[in-house]
C-alpha cells in the first residue's frame, strides 16, 4: 500500500507542476499579440481556462496533502 501511495504522490506532484507551468505560459489580457474584438474573445476564453486550470491546481494539491497524510498515517503504525 506504501509502494501505491508513493506512486500516487510522484505522479500528483507531476501533474501539479505541469499544471502550474502551463498557467505560467498563459498570455495575459494585456498582451501586445491581441488586439480589438480580438483581444476581447481572448479574455473571457482566458478568464475560464484560468478558472480552470486553477480549480484543478486546488484538487490537485488536496489529493497531495490526502496523500501525504496517508503516508504518515502508514509510516506511524
């Protein structure tokens, strides 16, 4: 049950970090690239997939900090 746990933990702790650099590489509202109507389709899409993204980060961190708590559980018994 250790061995899965730690398997879990690698793995969440992967899609975590994908996850927070594919947020970073987002263009901003702001960026020069976008212009008029534009500029202003890409920033509702971007506000969703911020939201998104976001949203997953969270479920992603609970799983971690679920994980890890069950590893100490185990590692006390």
């Amino acid at each position: 049950m250790e061995s899965i746990l730690l398997l879990q933990r690698s793995i969440l702790r992967s899609e975590l970090a994908a996850l927070e650099e594919a947020r970073a590489q987002l263009l901003t509202v702001e960026s020069r690239e976008w212009l008029g109507d534009a500029r202003a389709a890409y920033a509702v899409t971007l506000l969703v997939l911020h939201a998104d993204v976001t949203r997953a980060i969270e479920q992603l961190r609970a799983a971690l900090a679920d994980t890890s708590r069950a590893l100490a559980t185990m590692a006390a018994r």
